[in-house]
C-alpha cells in the first residue's frame, strides 16, 4: 500500500469515532438474538429490513449527533433547556428499566456463551467477570483510552461477514430476500419487524450519540465553532457506524436464515441457542466466530448502554459528568454506571429470565422511542435551538417515516 493510500486510511481511521462504536453497540448480544430468531423463524423473509432500516437508523443518529454539536449539550440537556420537566422525567422513568434490563440480559447472553466456549466454568461466573471487568475500564481508563478500545473492538464483529460463506449458499434467493419485502401479517411476524426496528432505532442510542459528540469535541478540544466541515465530518462517521450495524444486521439474519432455518430449527431463544445450533451445521469454526463476536458486541455494547443512562441522570440533575473525567470529579455518574450493571447483573439472580427481560425492553423501548423521534424532529426543526443547522427535506423525510413505520408496526402488534 502506498505511503498516500496509508495516509488517507489513518486520517479516515482517525475521524471515525462515535458512530462507529454507537452501530456497533447497536449489535448488542439482545440485538443478534432478535436477528437470529428473526433468520431461524422465517428464513430470509426479513432480510431487507436491513435494508429498509439503514437510512432510517443512520437520519435518527445523525440528527442526534447534530444536536450534541450545535448546542454542546447532551439530549438531555437539550431537553431540560427547552421542554417542560415532565417531559423530561417520564423519558427517565422509561429509559432506567429499560436500559439496566437491556444490561442485564448482555450480560447473561456473555456469561451463557462464556460457558459455551469453556464447560467447565458456570455461566453465572463468566457474567460477574465481565460486570467487574467492564466497571473496572470504564471508570479507571480514560475517555480517549476507552473510545480507542472500543473502536478496535468493532473489528471482531467482522466475524459475522466470515460466517455465511462457510456454508452454501443460494445467490438468487438472497437477493430476491434482499430487495423484495416479504410481509406476513400474522402476530409472529409484525412482533419480529417491531423487535428489528426496536432494536436497531433503540432510544438509548439518541441520548449516547449527542453526549458522546460533545464528549469527543471536549477530549479533542478542537473546534469552538461548528461549520459545514465538522458537520460533514460527523455524517461521514454516523454513515459508516450505520452501514457497519446494518450489514452486521445483514449477516446475522443471512446466517441463521440459511443455517438454522433450513436445517429445521426455528426457535432461537438465546443467543447461546443461536452459537450451539450453528455448530453441528456449520462447524466448529462458524460456532467459535460466532460465540467471540457476541461476547466483543457485549464488551462494546454494554458501556454504551451504561453510559447512556449515567449522562442522562446526570445531565437531569446537573451532576459533573463525562467519560473523560476522572472518578472523584464524576462521582455520581461513575457510580450510575456502576450501579446500572450491577443492577443488570442481579437479573440473573432475582426470577427475571433474559428472555423476559428483552421482552419487557422492546416494549419500553416501542412506547419510548416514537415519543423520542417526535422531540428529536421538534429540536432538529426549531432554529432558535439549532441555527442554521435545522434539517433538511431528507432528514425530515427519513426522520418522519422512522416515526411512521415504528408507529404503524407497534399498532398492528396489539391489533393483529
């Protein structure tokens, strides 16, 4: 590779950040569950959600990650700024038992395939190992430590690029699957299209991107005055974080839709399922990739997730935050971190089953989400808050359609 190549490569590997590891953490070990009991149940039928969902989720993240830039606050902020409190305190209502469920089941699909990939060590051991390892980093790395972490973590989920062509496929097939939807209105079906958007377009991943833009701008201390550069920077980043978490998405579905399903098992609970049913189909190979790639989407996923809701109590209650802060300037938003995992960890010990958990999550996320497009439309289109940087046609367009079909499916939901 020649020295300009290498060059223009490192510069682009510097300006991907935040969007990067916010569509990677979109992957999370609840996320490949959903996908993969998406591919087991119905073959490739859900294939072109992938497609379908990209240009929304990448709209949704890129008008987030523009708020967090113009008004150098996070979502949260923004929301105490200029919308009542109750508002505020119903999304924190919302946002805390979804999230610390969301964490709780990552941690539990970590320490299943743990035990997976060693028998001989309880499962139950493997996720208080993760939990400590992971409050461990975050609070003790700093911020640029831990972005560069998890940006090189992204890598390992190229597994799931590797996985399909281990097997044979039908090129037709996946592309008819691919660009012609298939819609089945029947209860099973719209819960899995309301699971894929629920888990693709996730609320927490709104208020992640804007404070983790102001974060990045803070850690770089580059830029006081936002321009068209910036901007297109930051849409560049979002895009390719995106087109990583759909076609991750993709691949996912394509593996378990060819895999599973046409070797007759249609019923993937966990994401364990999903690894040890791939390995008498597919190999040891395929079980292996799979099972390190949903244990570094858990490692990548869960500060995401940890992160996300410490910024927003503390931007709620105007506590020191951010990742860039050492503990005894942050106190309370490390311990917030600490306590969500915690918190997620004890679900395994309390009655509450993973699987129900992720339940309960979608269906907190489906009420909380649309509310959210809607205040994230509102803010993106008032220029008193956004300047010049309100949106445009397409943005709105997109944005809008997001907030439509998340709608529309969660209706048919409860009335089909």
């Amino acid at each position: 590779m020649s020295g300009k190549k290498k060059s223009a490569l490192g510069k682009f590997w510097k300006m991907i950040g935040p969007g990067l590891v916010t569509g990677a953490s979109d992957d999370d070990p609840s996320g490949i569950a959903t996908y993969s009991q998406a591919g087991a149940a119905f073959g490739l039928a859900t294939l072109w959600t992938a497609i379908v969902a990209f240009p929304l989720m990448a709209a949704i993240q890129q008008m987030c990650a523009k708020i967090g830039l113009v008004t150098s606050h996070g979502l949260t902020g923004t929301l105490k700024k200029h919308y009542p409190k109750p508002v505020l305190y119903i999304m924190l209502l919302f946002s805390f038992p979804a999230i610390v469920m969301n964490i709780g089941a990552d941690i539990a699909a970590m320490g299943a395939v743990g035990n997976l990939l060693f028998p001989a060590i309880d499962a139950s051991f493997f996720s208080v190992f993760f939990t400590v390892l992971l409050i461990f980093l975050i609070i003790y790395l700093p911020y640029r430590k831990i972005a560069s972490t998890l940006k090189y973590l992204c890598i390992v989920m190229l597994v799931y690029f590797v996985v399909p062509f281990l097997y044979q496929q039908d090129l037709m097939q996946i592309l008819k699957a691919t660009f012609i939807p298939t819609v089945k209105f029947d209860k099973d079906f719209i819960a899995i299209l309301v699971g894929i958007l629920g888990t693709t377009i996730s609320p927490y991943l709104f208020f992640w991107q804007t404070s983790v833009e102001v974060e990045e701008t803070r850690s770089n201390k580059k830029q006081v005055v936002i321009d068209k550069k910036i901007i297109s920077e930051m849409k560049t980043d979002v895009d390719f974080g995106m087109t990583f978490s759909a076609m991750v998405m993709y691949f996912i579905i394509l593996t378990t839709g060819t895999v599973l399903y046409n070797g007759n098992i249609h019923q993937i609970d966990t994401v364990e399922e999903a690894a040890m049913a791939l390995k008498p189909l597919a190999g040891n190979l395929a079980y292996l990739l799979f099972a390190v790639g949903v244990i570094s989407t858990g490692l990548i996923a869960i500060p995401v997730l940890g992160g996300s809701l410490s910024y927003i109590f503390s931007e709620t209650f105007g506590w020191e935050e951010g990742l860039d802060k050492k503990f005894h300037e942050a106190k309370g938003f490390y311990l917030i971190i600490a306590v969500s995992l915690l918190l997620g960890l004890s679900l395994n010990y309390v009655g509450i089953s993973p699987i129900k958990a992720l339940i309960y999550t979608a269906i907190l996320y489906g009420i909380t989400a649309p509310v959210l497009i809607g205040i994230i439309l509102h803010i993106s289109n008032n220029k008193k808050i956004m300047g010049d940087y309100i949106n445009g046609v397409w943005m709105n367009i997109l944005g809008f359609a997001a907030l439509f079909i998340m709608l529309i499916t969660s209706v048919l939901l409860f009335f089909i």
